[in-house]
C-alpha cells in the first residue's frame, strides 16, 4: 500500500483498497486455504521489500544492493512464482505514477538484482537436492523448455487467460477477454491524455507481463495452477486499476475512484469467500465426515493385518468445480493422504491402534489384491456413494 502511495496519484483508501484486492486472488486463496503454501506470502513480501532497497539507493551502495539480492534469493528459493511480486513493485513505481522512467542504469540494476537472484536459484535447485537426498529425479519442472511456440501458445491461453479473470477462480473466458478489453482501452487513453505516458512505457506494460510469470515460462512443465499466478495476477490487477483511473479521467469523474475500488473491494471479498469456501473448506469438512462414518462401519479393521487403500478419482469432487489440484480437489485422490487420514480419524476417536497391520498400500482400483486377507477401504466408494445420496 505505501508502495503504491509513493509512486502514483491514487488516495490513500484507493491504495489500501488496491492492496486488499491483491490479497483476495486466486493465487492467495489457495495460500489462505493450505497451511503448506502459507509461507508463500513470505515470498512476494521479501520479494517487495528487495525491489524496495534498489528503488531507495541513490547513492548505488553496493552493501544496500548485495542486501537485495540476498533477499530477493531468499524469495526466490521460497517460492519462485510468488518472488515474481518484485516486478509487480517495479511496474508499480514505473507505470503507476505519470513521471519520467528512471535512468537506464537504475533499470539495468533492478534487471540485474533478478538475473543474479534467478542464477543463485537454478544453481542451488541443481546441487543442493542431489548433496542433500544424493539422488534427485528427473522433472518437468526443473527441466529447461525446449518447444518456445508451445510454451508461448499455452501461456496466452491457460496462464494468461486465467489471470485475466482477477478474482474469479472458476474461470470464464468472457469475463478474461471483457478485462483485456478494458485494460487496452483504458491504456490508449492513457496514452493519448499522459505527457510520460510513451512507448517506451507501453514496451515495458507488454514486458512486464511474461517477467512476472517467469520461473512458469522457462520450464518444460505446463501447468497454470492458481498458487503460481500470484505476480501475473498482481500485475494484471495493476493494470486494471489505472486503466479505471483512465477511464475516470476520461469521463471527468476521477472523485468516484475510491468508490468504484470500493465496489470491487466487495466483489472480490464475496467471490474469494465463495471459492474458499466451496472450493476448500466446504468439501473437505464433507469428506472428512463421510470416511469417518465409513471408517465405523469396517467390522474387521481392529484385526487386520493387510489394508489397501483405495484411491478417489479427480472427477468424483464433492465442489461445485474443480480447478486443477488445488480448487474441489477430493483429499483422497492423493497418495499421501488416505494413510495419515484413517490414522488421525482413528486417534480422533480413540480407537485402537492398527498394531497388527503389516501391509498398507495406495492405489488405484484396479491394483486391488485378489487375495482374503486384505481389507479394503475404498474412498472413491465414499464419494461415489455421496453423490448418489
């Protein structure tokens, strides 16, 4: 929020409202909503407080800039696609307010400070796994890309056109392509009314957008999950603010900003709330409750000596939608979760320990042993059974 009061015309409320907003995207959703991605905020904020100390270096001391570059490290080893944030600061203090762009040499700084955070970062994810567990398996995503065009196509339909939708996490490619829409206009208003407002500043607009998503774009992996958009997001967010600005200026109603981010500020809150909560909260508290009362109806559980889990499937989400494995993910359709849940249901309820279990397996229904002596708990019968209901 003082960022953005800094370097651009809006009010205070406006800047608080702004900021707000950005806590209320999809990416942080999913960051309120699983405790393991919580530390991600951390990112983006060291992220922002990096970009802060080589925008407030006159001087160009190279303690405040090597200071930087350890944070910004630090950010990037958190958490890549939240480190991105340090764009949505730069673009702030370059786009945001009607003024000159800085000097080649503090751009080429602020470049630099990212090169050599991003350079640390591929050195210390291709050493450190392998010093660490001494063997590191082969992934899409530490990978180089190698096919540009496909990873350019899938960037302006998937991750792009997510973004594009701000809060709304269901996806819609009329609302994607209305908001596209209005952040051109606006800008082209923009353009024609600002005196710094040059082309210079329409490169970096354009620019800006595929550094923010960067760690996601020079990887072989192609998946847009929401948790990695948090910078895109931001951006896009940005953009769409002073395109209202533009618009209001326009139109010679510039007093009604506060009000129209007022209005937004609601709306998001109202659609984060709803995805959190049919998207998380919601169907997890049903499907914890529904294996707990599968789990009492297992006669022969104390005594068995061999359990196989049986998966859930993606598509039998008990959420009004599913959005890639975050958004009406079922818990169940993951390998890591059926041992631990049957284990906390069972201490939740003080039930006797499975002590003469010497087999537990995971897996799909159709790796299910042919043999007597396995018990089978089946949670895609849980789900298929609730939908039944």
């Amino acid at each position: 929020m003082k960022h953005l009061k800094e370097n651009s015309q809006f009010s205070s409320s406006v800047c608080i409202i702004f900021a707000a907003c950005i806590g209320l995207m999809p990416a942080f959703q999913v960051y309120a909503a699983w405790s393991v991605t919580a530390g991600y905020t951390w990112a983006a904020f060291l992220a922002g407080l990096s970009y802060r100390l080589v925008q407030h270096n006159s001087k160009q001391q190279w303690q405040r800039l090597f200071f930087s570059f350890l944070l910004l490290g630090l950010a990037i080893c958190t958490y890549q696609p939240s480190a991105m944030m340090y764009w949505v600061f730069a673009g702030t203090a370059w786009l945001a307010s009607d003024k000159p762009l800085p000097t080649r040499k503090v751009m080429f700084i602020t470049c630099a400070v990212m090169a050599g955070a991003l350079i640390l970062d591929f050195i210390a994810t291709k050493t450190l796994p392998s010093l660490i567990f001494h063997t590191a398996p082969s992934m899409n995503r530490t990978a180089l890309v190698s096919d540009i065009r496909e990873k350019c196509t899938w960037f302006l339909l998937k991750a792009l056109r997510n973004a594009l939708d701000l809060p709304y996490a269901k996806g819609s490619t009329l609302l994607s392509i209305l908001v596209l829409i209005f952040i051109v206009s606006g800008f082209a208003l923009h353009y024609r009314a600002s005196k710094y407002f040059n082309y210079q500043k329409v490169f970096i607009c354009i620019f800006l957008v595929p550094l923010s998503y960067l760690p996601n774009l020079v990887v072989q992996e192609n998946w847009a999950a929401y948790r990695t958009q948090s910078a895109l997001t931001s951006l896009l967010l940005l953009y769409f603010t002073m395109a209202l600005w533009s618009w209001l200026n326009t139109i010679k109603a510039s007093h009604y900003m506060t009000s129209c981010m007022s209005i937004m500020l609601v709306l998001c809150a109202w659609t984060a709330h709803s995805d959190v909560k049919n998207g998380f909260a919601k169907p997890q508290s049903t499907e914890l409750h529904l294996t707990a009362h599968y789990l009492s109806q297992i006669n022969n559980l104390k005594n068995a000596s061999s359990i196989y889990f049986v998966l859930a499937r993606r598509e039998e989400t008990l959420a009004p939608f599913l959005r890639y494995d975050e958004f009406g993910l079922p818990s169940s359709s993951q390998v890591w979760v059926p041992k631990n849940l049957v284990w906390v249901l069972l201490n939740a309820q003080h039930a006797p320990n499975l002590a003469t279990v010497t087999t537990a397996r995971v897996g799909p229904s159709t790796d299910i042993p042919k043999t007597d002596n396995v018990t089978i708990f089946n949670f895609d019968d849980i789900l298929q059974q609730a939908h039944a209901q």
